[in-house]
C-alpha cells in the first residue's frame, strides 16, 4: 500500500533482451517530449543520472533511494513522483533490486524552452482567477504523492507516448499542457499538506477547515474566509488545488480517518463518526474510491487489527 496513486502498470523488458541490468532503458521520443522506462536488476549505490530540461519521473515497482544535491537521501516509491529542473543531478540506490524484485520508473523529459512555452501560453490563455500567482513550477516541493488526477494525466500521456498513432504527437501537446497543470495542483496540495504560507489567499481557508473537520463546513463561511464571490472562490479554489472545495474537505476527513485507523482500539464505525462522516456506507464507498482500499483493508495492511 503506498500514500500516491500508482501508475497503470508496464510490462517488463523481456530479460533475454536487457543491455544492462542497472537502468536498462526503453525510449519513446516524440516531438516535445521523450519518454523513458527505466528498470534495474541487481542491487547497487551511487547511480549518477542527470537530464537536459525538466523531469518529470514517476516510481512504478520497486524502491530507489534518491540524493538530490547535498539534501538527505529519501525513498522513491510506486505512487510518487519527482520533478527535476535542468542541469540537476541525482545519485540513486537500489538497495533491494534484483532479477525477482526489479525496479521501474517512467520518466518524462522536456526541453526547457517547451516547457517555458506552455506555461506562457497557460498564463496567457487561462491566467489564474486569483490574480496573485502564475501557473509555476516549484522545485523546492519536487517530491510529492501522486493524486487520481495527476497519475490520469500520466498513464494517458504514458499510453500516447508508447502507441502508433500518426496523430501522436498532437495528442502528447494536448496532453503536456494538462500534465503541467496536474503537477502544480499536486505540488499546491503537497504545500497545503505542509502549511501553505500566511500570505498565500487559502492560507486561512485550510486552517479553517482542518480545524473544523469534524463539523459541517459551509461553503459561505470559506467564501468570507477567503474573501471572495462564491464563484470567484469555487473558480480559484479549483484552479490552485484541482480540486473544488468541498472535495478538498473529503479529501481531509479521509486523511484524518486514515490516522485515527492506526489506533487498534476504535471501530471502523468509531472513525467514521470522528473524522466528521454521518453515514458508515458513504465513507466506507469514499474511502475505497480515494485509498482503493476499504476501512478495514486499509487498517488490516497498517496495523495487523481487523477491527470493523
């Protein structure tokens, strides 16, 4: 079980065709973009990797240790992903890899020019309602867990990048623009996840609804929170998070159930009601669609406790 959505699932390298047993790579390039599939089968350390343009790499099976910079060492998990900048390096491990166990990755790179122009033709076309931020990348939040949304955009652009279409190409430009747009939402909620800044316009929306969680949350109450129009607020709300509002408060009691589950002692039932639900069957349904586990599996994986 991961805390990310993992990506669909890509067949391996048939082994009778491997030229190498560290990041044996597969390449699909296309106009814009360049799709790699990476896979390892042995264990080995300090792998140096360094790409023109961004990255945009996601964790399929297997664990990697990844060193960014002079920053701690982090695991690399199916359900994540990192984005890299141009001109920045990593050293990864692969501590566990072997021919039973192999490790795989997507990565997606871009020329900085093409991604510099899509996120003019986004400021320009379809500037942020808010009025007080650009569609940008931040590379100080590179590593974050997928949502349903980003790892969507992903598979689909994955999917194009490995078919025959003649109109390929097309397809993947369409698709680059939603990607770029799906990785700033996620890094917005990775952000919330750690304390938006004070002077960020939901700043006050989220300490409002963590700190309310448990009772009814009224869309007008976050509007004077925000201070803006009920459609302004929905508008720019969706646009930073790629959720709407009352979908971020769902996503919110979730997680809070996901950490009362931890505790062997309450009910499956008891975490419903206390994580702000009024319906056993709703949440348990919410809870399977969001974690694609139910309640209970979710708790069976984490604490050994099968309590309903």
């Amino acid at each position: 079980m991961t805390n990310g959505y993992p990506l669909q699932g890509i067949n391996l390298s048939d082994t009778r065709e491997l030229d190498s047993l560290v990041e044996h790579r597969r390449v699909f390039t296309l106009n814009h973009c360049e799709l790699n599939i990476f896979e390892t089968y042995r264990q080995c350390s300090d792998v140096v990797l360094s790409y023109d343009g961004l990255v945009i790499t996601s964790m399929l099976r297997g664990r990697k240790v990844m060193h960014l910079s002079k920053n701690p060492g982090f695991d690399f998990l199916p359900g994540e992903t990192v984005i890299l900048p141009e001109g920045i390096s990593m050293k990864v491990d692969f501590p566990e890899a072997d021919e039973r166990h192999p490790v795989q990755c997507a990565t997606i790179a871009l020329n900085w020019p093409v991604v510099t122009s899509m996120l003019d033709f986004l400021n320009e076309t379809y500037p942020r309602q808010d009025g007080s931020a650009e569609w940008k990348l931040n590379f100080n939040q590179y590593h974050f867990y997928n949502n349903r949304e980003l790892a969507n955009v992903m598979n689909k652009l994955i999917s194009i990048s490995m078919e025959d279409d003649l109109a390929k190409d097309a397809l993947a430009d369409l698709t680059l623009k939603s990607l770029l747009i799906r990785v700033i939402q996620t890094q917005n909620m990775a952000l919330a996840e750690d304390g938006l800044p004070t002077n960020n316009r939901f700043a006050t929306v989220v300490e409002y609804i963590r700190e309310h969680l448990t009772e009814k949350i009224g869309i007008d109450t976050l509007c004077r929170k925000a201070c803006m129009s009920k459609s302004g607020f929905f508008r720019s709300f969706k646009e930073a998070f790629g959720l709407s509002p009352m979908e971020f408060v769902i996503r919110e009691r979730i997680n809070l159930a996901k950490r009362l589950l931890m505790n062997p002692a309450a009910t499956v039932s008891d975490v419903c009601y206390q994580a702000g639900f009024n319906n056993l069957h709703y949440f348990s349904r919410l809870f399977k669609m969001l974690e694609g586990v139910t309640p209970t599996a979710y708790r069976q994986h984490t604490t050994g406790s099968g309590l309903a």
